[in-house]
C-alpha cells in the first residue's frame, strides 16, 4: 500500500506571527518537509541579525516553562551570586546558547 502524501496548504505571505503559529502548529513538520511545502535551511545568518537585533529589544515577548524546583533554586543562587534575578540570567544563557547553535549548525 502506497503511502499518500497529505495536501498541506502553503502559509499565505504576509502571515500573522499568531496565524503561523497556528499553521505550524496544525501542520507536523516531517508532513510539512515530505510534501515540501517547508525546507531546512542551512544558512542561519538571517537568524543571526535577528538575534543581534533582539538584543536590544524590550522584553515583551513570554515564555512559560516549568522546571524542577531543585534546578530553580539552583538557578536563583547561581543567579544572586551574579547579582541578577534567576530569569535574567536563564534569559542570557538562553541567547547565548542560541548564538551557539546557530554558529554551530
């Protein structure tokens, strides 16, 4: 039995950060990829500007996540002996560790 290919409809230009959020929400991203209506990227240097951009950019935008209450405490110390607050410093490794990635990939 063959395996058929589900029709995905491409992200109109122009999209909303909220309806591509949706769109890749809705759409599995190996679908996305065997019906190549996404690729894989190898050049990262757009992602770097908007990384060097980003940070100088107020700090609106949230991320919630929940970890271990051992790891925050873990955190929050770590964090007060760098005189800052614990989601300060997640947020500076957070960008530093993304800079990592995209230099490495």
């Amino acid at each position: 039995m063959k395996n058929k290919k589900r029709a995905i409809p491409p992200l109109r230009k122009g999209a909303s950060e909220r309806e591509i959020v949706r769109w890749t929400s809705k759409h599995d991203v190996f679908d996305r990829l065997d019906t190549d209506i996404s690729e894989v990227a190898e050049d990262h240097s757009d992602l770097d500007r908007v990384l060097q951009e980003a940070l100088f950019e107020d700090n609106t935008a949230q991320l919630n996540m929940r970890i271990p209450p051992a790891m925050k405490a873990v955190l929050s110390r770590l964090a007060r002996q760098r005189t800052t607050d614990a989601t300060t410093l997640a947020r500076i490794w957070l960008a530093e560790r993304i800079e990592r990635e995209l230099k490495s990939g």
